[in-house]
C-alpha cells in the first residue's frame, strides 16, 4: 500500500475517451485536472442535489457564467412552484450513465418547458441553472456544448422543451460510448478530492478539447 496522500502512477490507456467529431483524447485525466486547477469552483457539483428552487440558484448560475439579469430572475421566480413540482418529479440520484429506459424523459421535458417563452432565457442559462439540482443527468448546454452537439439540434424553430431534451439523449449518447473510461476518470478524481459526476467530466473534457473548435 503506497503512503497516505501518495497517488500511485496510473495507465494513460485507462482514460482514453473518444468524443465525436474525429476527436481522441489518449489520456484524459490530463486535461480534466488541467481545468480543474484553472477552475476551481467545477467542485461545487458536489453540493447535495435538493427539489427546491429559488433566487439562490439563479444566483449560483451567475457566478458560473449564466449572466442572467435581474428582470430574468424575476420572470422566472414567478414560476418557482412550477418548477419545484417537476423537480421533485425526478430523482436526486437520476443519471444519464444508467439505462435509457430508467430515464424519465417526458419528466425532464416537462422540467424544461417550465422554463419556456420566458424572453433571454435559453438553454445555456436554463441548464447552468439546473445542472446543480440534478448533476448527474443535466449538463450545461453552452454555446461550445450546444456546438459540439449541432448534428443533433432540432433547432431553435422547434419547442424549447423538445430541443433541450434531444440535446441532452445527444450528450447521453457520447457518455455511453465513454462510460468505462469516464467512470474510470471518476473514481480517480474522488480520489484526489474531486467529487465530480460523469456528465460534469465529460462537460470538462468537451471545453478542453472543443472549445477553440466551437469558437
């Protein structure tokens, strides 16, 4: 047993993930923890997921890059009860790294059309915002995920609701092809105090090596 505190070398080949669009990454624990030194606060995912919903969390969302303005907050705090009745209709523990079938789809669709027609709030700043309440099922759907994903985008003339649910089947689909390596990058992480969810990884894994691309 090496000493407390001490990591013993780990194989490259055990977290080679391999995204769409031609991409591999051979060992992808490298550019994970590069952006977690870059990024501190990604750790919050770690927070407990709860069913309520208010100010806070929209607030939460800002400090992640949301820019949500005080007249959006407003227009959707008036659906606050709304909101929490969905959320508690889906499971603290529900994740995309279980099986499709035990996904509650038409749930999470309902989640989402709480917040639609509300005028600037889109699907990077409905996601950031929920993401925390359900981490390990909800990614945050950013220009640069919403970019990575484009193949799979209904659109913005189709139902918000609708085109933010495909996204997020979309994104299952990659973390289904990756999910030894991710679960693999996931107890390495916990390891080394990241408490992270596959889907917050492979959000890292898309801004590191997708980015410059999307831009």
């Amino acid at each position: 047993m090496p000493p407390w505190g001490v990591f013993m070398p780990v194989r490259a080949e055990l977290f080679r993930i391999v995204p769409r669009h031609g991409i591999e990454v051979e060992n992808a624990l490298e550019p994970t923890l590069e952006f977690l030194d870059a990024y501190p606060s990604t750790v919050a995912d770690a927070t407990s997921p709860t069913d309520s919903f208010g100010e806070e969390d929209l607030r939460r969302a800002n400090r992640g890059g949301a820019r949500i303005s005080a007249a959006e907050i407003a227009a959707v705090l008036e659906r606050k009860s709304e909101i929490e009745r969905w959320l508690r209709e889906i499971s603290a523990h529900a994740s995309l790294a279980r099986a499709e079938r035990s996904i509650r789809w038409s749930t999470l669709t309902g989640l989402f059309e709480r917040f639609s027609g509300i005028r600037g709030i889109g699907l990077s700043k409905v996601t950031k915002t929920l993401h925390p309440k359900r981490p390990a099922l909800i990614p945050m759907l950013d220009s640069v995920v919403q970019a990575y994903l484009a193949r799979d985008d209904l659109g913005g003339s189709e139902p918000f609701a609708e085109r933010a649910t495909a996204l997020v089947r979309s994104y299952k689909a990659d973390l289904d092809h990756n999910r030894g390596p991710l679960h693999g990058l996931q107890r390495e992480l916990a390891g080394r105090g990241y408490q992270l969810t596959e889907v917050r990884i492979l959000d890292i894994l898309i801004w590191s090596v997708f980015a410059d691309r999307a831009r």
